[in-house]
C-alpha cells in the first residue's frame, strides 16, 4: 500500500493539488478550475494512485 501525502491550496477560481509519496517524490501536481466535475476527477487521480487507500 502506497503512503501519500495529499495539500490541497484553495482558491475562488482554481484549486491546486500536491501529492507526495512517502519518500517525498512528488507524484502529482495538479490545477483544476473550480468546478465539480473536475474536483470529481482530481479526486478519481488521487485514488488511483494510491490504489483506492485512503490519502492522508
């Protein structure tokens, strides 16, 4: 099972997205648009990564 580590930096338009793995690689950097669909498929990114484990 993967550790990662998961920062989310919120705004009122975007949002952006830092996954890191436990030896602090980063394994996904990523901005969306304020938008449900796309936190929707953030969220799906973040899970595949880990497998479907919980992301701290």
């Amino acid at each position: 099972m993967p550790q990662l580590w998961a920062g989310m930096d919120a705004g009122k338009a975007e949002h952006h997205c830092v996954v890191l793995g436990a030896d602090g690689t980063r394994e996904l950097s990523q901005r969306v648009v304020n938008d449900e669909n796309a936190l929707l498929k953030l969220i799906s990114d973040v899970l595949e990564l880990s497998g479907g484990e919980p992301v701290t």
